[in-house]
C-alpha cells in the first residue's frame, strides 16, 4: 500500500492527484474543512480538481510530538477515525 502526504490542498500540490487512485492520501482535517468553508476558490483549492472518484482520503489532526528526530517540525498526526 502507497501513502501520500499532503501539505495543503492549493494547486501546486494536487496536480497527480488522479494518479494515486491506490494511494492513502493524507491531508489535514483543518485543510479538508477549508473546501467547505466561505469561497474556497479564494484560498487556491478548487473542488473538482481534489475530491476525484476513487480517491482514498484520510483527513488528520497534527498533535505536538515528544520525538526530536523530525525537526523542525514540531506537529505530527495519526489518521482521524
């Protein structure tokens, strides 16, 4: 099984969307919300080219970790159940 992780949801980072239809794609739920809030169109995230048929997505919430290893980054995530 294939996992990609995305940073936010704007064009510059979904363009191979339709390619990972085997992926899980990892994205945060804050960025997920972002599509149904109050013109998304306005913040780079458009719709149609992100939520595809067959896609497998996973929204997670980032948690402060304990782990040094993957700074600078302070936040990591598990998958929303």
């Amino acid at each position: 099984m294939t996992t990609a992780v995305l940073s936010h949801l704007q064009q510059d980072h979904i363009g191979g969307l339709a390619e990972l239809g085997l992926a899980d794609i990892l994205v945060s739920q804050a960025e997920w919300d972002t599509l149904s809030g109050r013109l998304p169109e306005m913040q780079g995230l458009i719709r149609r080219h992100i939520d595809l048929p067959g896609l497998r997505w996973q929204r997670i919430t980032p948690e402060p970790v304990s782990d040094p290893r993957p700074g600078p980054f302070p936040l990591g995530s598990r998958p929303v159940r």
